[in-house]
C-alpha cells in the first residue's frame, strides 16, 4: 500500500481511537470499517492525493469502480461503501472537510442470493456424523436449534446458560434458556433450548475438561492458547466444515445452518415474530425474506390453489 500522508494517518487514527469507539459498532464492524478506509487512503494515496480536503467525489467513485473490476460482491462494496460514508461523516463533524461529499456516493446494490439450507436428509446426515462426538454434536445442535450466528457462540459462557432442564422433554417449561450477551449491534437476548439442544448440551458439559481456566462453553483442545482455551471462530469453522465432509454435504457453510434453522421453524409454523427474536433481527423485514424462499411450500400452493 502507497505510504499514507500525515494529514491521512492522523485523520485514521482520530477515527479509529474516537469515532469508533464512541459508537455502538460491534468489534467486528469496528475492524472491517478500519480496513476499508486504510484501503481507501491508500487508493487516494496513489493518485497522489495528500489531503482530504482534496478528495472529490469522482475520487470516491474512482475506488468503487475498483473494487466492482476486483469482481467484489455487491455485499462487500455496499459495506465499503457504508464504511466511507461513516469516515467522511466523521470528517463533516470534526471540522476536518467543509462539505461531506459522500452523502452523494450511490450504494451498490446487494445481490439477490437464495440463502443455502440444508434438506432434511443432509441435516438428518449431519446428525448422525456427530451422534457420538460430544462437542461437535454440542455445536451443531445449538447452531441447527438456536439459529446463533457463530460470533456468539464463541462467546457463550457457562454462566450464559440462565435454566437448564433437571428433566430433559419436549415440555415448554423443560426448555433450557440461553442468554446471548452483545450480540449484533450490541443487542443482548434471550434464547430458548429445545429438547434436542439440551441433550447435546448437556453431554458436553459432562464431557468438557474441568481443568481448563477459560469459562466457554465451547473449548479449544488448545488449553495453553492465547484464548486460555476458548475455541475461535476459524476452530468452531474447521469444525463444522469437517462435519459437512463427513456428511458429504456440498456448498454450505456455518451460516447455512442458522438459514435451516429459521427455514425449518417458518415451516413448521413458528411465527415470524418469534424467528425474529430467536436470530436477533432488528427488523421484521430482514426475517421476512424467508418466507419467500420455501420453494416446495410455494409448488405446493400453486398446485392447490390454482385458478
């Protein structure tokens, strides 16, 4: 990357050490922005820009057009996109650029992907791969049951674990409860344990070391790591993915099993209210796009209701 000019680095670093931090962006956001914006200096760096004074909106476009010829998802540009929009806010509000140039920057679009789930016969596969692996069985069934993103399962604690069943059953009042603590956009919730997610659960816990220091639900066989034993995301995804070959399931991915757990659920007749809470959607819209994807459900309706 093209050496940053004075005026560049210092309006970095104020935006990293102070507006980040005072805003209530997970850390993940807090990185992913970082990175978009160094890469975005150093962009503006190589067409010998020095300060952002300077920067016009061409300049902004210029770097979008980029990273479109790099073949980047349009997820990833719009979340650039997102990210240069904070910076230059950030600039607006210190004073630092007279006019916020990047109010006129047009998002990317997203495509528009079908969200891969798993069939009945692949999550019915994977369960058996894992009936006799503790901690795998464990993080399956909370992912497949739950529909927690992976971020908050490496941060479950034992004393996230709020009821837990004396009598494993199907009885709502047998239901474990799960406290997931900063979740997306720092927003704490509730989540309930089913019948097949306790019986994992509870097999972990009788199988998981005593004798290690960190307090994670999910360990690491690392004990001695820089974690103190807590498992990483990259552990929980080698895991899953080694899972998946087992289970000779293709294309699919850590999130594909909260995308079956919420497909599953809507199915089956849970309201969509209720999936909302269960993954943490702030808003109803972004559950709803389930409801257009049960393609069988809709075969099955236009073969019934037809005029």
């Amino acid at each position: 990357m093209n050496k940053l000019s004075t005026d560049f680095q210092e309006k970095l670093n104020e935006y990293e050490q102070v507006f980040l931090a005072s805003h209530n962006y997970s850390p993940y956001t807090r990185r992913a922005y970082l990175i978009d914006i160094t890469q975005l200096l150093g962009f503006l760096a190589s067409k010998g820009l020095t300060t952002l004074q300077d920067v016009s909106l061409r300049n902004l476009d210029a770097w979008l057009a980029k990273l479109d010829r790099k073949s980047l998802a349009g997820t990833t540009r719009r979340r650039k996109a997102s990210s240069v929009k904070s910076f230059f806010d950030f600039l607006e509000r210190s004073g630092y650029v007279s006019k916020n140039i990047a109010k006129r920057l047009i998002m990317p679009e997203k495509e528009t992907k079908r969200r891969r789930r798993l069939s009945k016969e692949e999550y019915q596969r994977l369960e058996a791969v894992v009936a006799n692996k503790p901690k795998k069985a464990a993080i399956i069934q909370i992912f497949l049951q739950t529909g927690i993103r992976l971020s908050e399962l490496v941060n479950l604690d034992l004393g996230d674990i709020l009821r837990f069943p004396k009598t494993i059953t199907s009885k709502p009042e047998d239901a474990g409860i799960l406290s997931i603590r900063s979740g997306k956009r720092r927003k704490d919730r509730i989540v309930p344990l089913n019948e097949k997610a306790c019986s994992a659960l509870k097999i972990w816990l009788q199988e998981r070391p005593k004798d290690i220091k960190t307090e994670a639900i999910i360990t690491s066989k690392f004990r001695n790591s820089k974690n103190n034993g807590r498992i990483t995301q990259g552990g929980i995804q080698k895991i899953v993915k080694k899972c998946f070959m087992e289970a000779k399931i293709h294309g699919a991915s850590v999130h594909t099993l909260r995308h079956t757990c919420a497909s599953w659920y809507l199915k089956n007749g849970a309201k969509l209210t209720s999936i909302r809470d269960l993954l943490g959607h702030t808003n109803i819209a972004t559950t709803s796009i389930y409801l257009s994807e049960d393609e069988e459900q809709m075969i099955q309706d236009v073969q019934r209701f037809g005029l």
